[in-house]
C-alpha cells in the first residue's frame, strides 16, 4: 500500500494508518475462542463456557489488545515501506472521519536526523604527549616505600612534625553546643597529609604527648557535612600518642615484597615504568579523544531527536538516584532531582552518539576482532593473571561490547587526527596525571 508521511516540524512526522474492522473483529473472535478452550469460570466445565459469556468477560481486554497488535503492526509495515528510521516511541490517536468499515489512526513521531559532518579539515585539536622521566618513577617510589612504612613511639620531649602519626581526643562546639562528628576519643591521622582540615592539622603540629590546645576551625562552604559547612568550631584537641615514620630501605627485601622477583631495584623501577607508561597512555587518549569529539561536534550540523534526547535524561536522572542510594542517601529513588540540569549533558551525548555512528558507518571504523583482542590484552596486562582476565571479558557480550565502543571511539579518534590541523603540545608527567 502507498504510505503518505506528512512532515510536521524538523524531525517529526505523521502516518495515518487505516485498519479494516473485518480483520480485527475476526482476531478478536479468533482469540476469544481460544480464551474460552482454556478459561475457567464457576459454574462452567472448562472449555465449556458459552461464547457469549467469555465475550461479555473478556471481550473489551480481547478487543483492546488485537486492536494495539494491530495498530503496532501496521505502523512498522508503514515505516519499513516509507524507509523511515524511527527516534522513539511513536504517539498514536484514533482519528475520527474513517470511511466505513474502516478505523484509523494517525501515528506522530520522530525519525532519525541526517547527520551532516563538515570539512574536517578545518577543524583545529590540541593534541597531549607526555614522558614517563625519572622523576615520575622516584615519586612512585617514595609512594610505594609509604604504603609499607611502620611506625615507632616517639619520646615524651618530641612534638609533633609532619609525616608522624598522631593519636588525639578532640571535641568541637559552635555556638557552646556540640554537633555530630565532632568528638572523637583514640583518633589517628598522620601530619601534614591532608587527611584533616588545614587549621586542625596546623594546631597539632608541634604539641607533645599530654598537651591540650583549644583552636577555631571554619568549615569550608561546600563541606560534605551540610550541618557544620562554613560554621566556625572552637575544638579542645589533645595529643595522647605520637609515633615516627620510618620508611623501608629499597633493597632486595623491599623489591621482592612487591613481586619483583630478581630483587633488584632496576628491575623494580623497569616495572614501575611500565605500569606508568600504561596509565600515561590511556590518560592522553581519554583527553584526546575527549578534544576530537569537541572537534568533530563542532563541524557537524543535525537536527536532534526529543524523543532520544528525553530518554538520555531519564538515564541520566536514574544513574544520578542510584549513585545517591549507594552512598547510602534515605529514599534515594524518590528522589526530587530537576531534569532540566541533565539537559545540555543528554543533548551532547546524543549529538556526538548520532555523529560517531555517521563517521563510522561512512568510514568502515568498526573495531575489527584484532583490535579487540589487543585491546583487551592491553587491559589484562597489569593484572597478576592477565588470561583470567582476557576470559573474564571475552565470557560477557556485554563487558565486550563495552570494549569495542571505546575500541571504536579510538578508530575515529585517529581518523579525525589524521584529517584535522593538529597542535601538539608536551605537558609534564604531572599536569597530566592532575588532569581531571
């Protein structure tokens, strides 16, 4: 049959369908006499109830059903005729004016935009390399040495300095009143590592076992501790304990505690420069790959799809519900979050989602077997048994379909790289590592 698609407005679209009444009334007497071999009714044997008793029964929720299957039906026939790709659920109303014998219905929907990707040769990204330098092993060295350091009581003339590890009491009060998680007895931190606020570690360096100080603490504004965030404390810290740091000498014991197993430390500074290596690697493609997508949004004009757009929010709002019930957030699912901030987040998804595919399908950059395969080998490489790990992903379709889209992700990045006017930039091992 000819399908006729009005246009309403950009991606949007109208179908009428029209549905003979002889097909449907005969669906629904055909599953009504099914209904009635199997129905149980008091009074009524099964597979005895009359006809006209199952139809009172159950012939409005027959009617129903046949009628969406077949509205349902014709929609999709509508669309495969017409070569429409549909963004959506489509919305469909009954339409008064049939010609007789007939029902119809108009069906209002979006369709997939056409994605025009501009010249990108025009377009400019800023591309990072950075080196592993020796300075960067030392620092994970000395990180290393402090995971493993042990600690021995200081004497009682000894203040406190940073690196120790000191145990306090403390107790907080704004405004004379205590407040929740202001008091604790036996408290350990370790000095001048920012596990507390500046002013309180600042108060305790320098005190001596049995001294007591009573100092003023601002809460920052954005505190976690919504109570006390920008108050000012006045708390009574005393010191109980004070304890040195002492780190362990990088010798062959050292080396061999964390499975190096010649024990030498060039080989313990090779592994550390590999591991690095590894992480700079996969630093710099996530940051330029993320200024690649910049640019390739940049030079691509689309119409975006409502319906595709919404579904990202609702995604987005129900990740936002569940991260907050993980933190353990009472009611976390009726949770009263304003849609409209997942808006701009939801529109970029779609648009670089809907971009990506054209580049792809127009480019042949679909991950190949090889290149999931590397990937993830590259992945398993820093695990103590990387093949359980190559079979823990290759075991999940989709743990792997979640590989082939960043597999992909780096296809088109190299592509747009190779077409784009590119600035390379070096950035210290540093920077990139304090990169969000």
């Amino acid at each position: 049959m000819a399908v006729t698609v009005e246009t309403l407005e950009k991606l949007e679209r109208k179908i009428t369908l029209s549905l003979p009444l002889a097909a449907i009334q005969s669906e629904v007497e055909n599953r009504l006499k099914k209904v009635a071999r199997t129905v149980k009714m008091d009074g009524f044997r099964p597979g005895k109830v009359p006809m006209s008793v199952v139809a009172q029964r159950f012939g409005y929720s027959v009617q129903y059903e046949v009628m969406n299957d077949k509205v349902t039906e014709a929609f999709a026939q509508a669309v495969q005729e017409a070569g429409l790709r549909v963004a959506g659920q489509p919305r469909i109303s009954e339409k008064e004016g049939a010609a007789e014998g007939f029902a119809d219905f108009d069906a209002v929907f979006e369709v997939f935009p056409e994605v025009k990707i501009g010249d990108l040769s025009t377009a400019e990204v800023e591309k990072l390399s950075a080196d592993v330098d020796e300075a960067a092993i030392d620092k994970t060295l000395d990180i290393l040495r402090k995971q493993r350091r042990t600690f021995t009581q200081r004497a009682a003339a000894d203040a406190a300095v940073d690196g120790d590890r000191v145990t306090v009491d403390f107790e907080g009060k704004i405004d004379g009143e205590p407040f929740a998680g202001g008091k604790a007895d036996d408290f350990q931190f370790l000095v001048g590592e920012g596990q507390m606020l500046k002013e309180f570690e600042d108060a305790v360096r320098g005190m001596k076992v049995g001294e007591s100080k009573t100092f003023p603490l601002a809460f920052p504004e954005d505190y976690h501790g919504k109570d006390v965030a920008g108050k000012t404390a006045d708390f009574l810290v005393t010191v109980k304990k004070i304890e040195a740091a002492h780190l362990p000498e990088v010798d062959e014991t050292f080396v061999k505690s964390l499975g190096i197993a010649d024990g030498t430390v060039d080989a313990l500074r090779a592994d550390i420069r590999k591991n690095l290596e590894r992480e700079v690697k996969f630093r710099l493609q996530a940051r330029n790959k993320q200024a690649v997508m910049d640019a390739l949004v940049s030079v691509a004009e689309l119409d975006l799809p409502q319906a595709v757009v919404q579904a990202e929010v609702q995604r987005l709002l129900e990740s936002a519900r569940a991260d907050l019930k993980q933190r353990g957030i009472p009611d976390a699912d009726k949770a009263d979050i304003p849609q409209d901030i997942f808006l701009p987040q939801a529109e970029r998804r779609v648009r670089l989602g809907l971009v990506v595919a054209e580049l792809v399908k127009a480019n042949n950059l679909e991950a190949t077997p090889e290149q999931l395969k590397a990937h993830v080998d590259e992945l398993a490489a820093s695990y103590e048994k990387p093949e359980e790990v190559v079979r823990w992903y290759f075991g999940n379709r989709q743990r792997l379909a979640d590989v082939e889209a960043v597999v992909v992700e780096n296809n088109v990045t190299e592509f747009v790289l190779n077409k784009a006017k590119v600035n390379e930039k070096q950035v210290s091992f540093e920077e990139l590592m304090g990169q969000a």
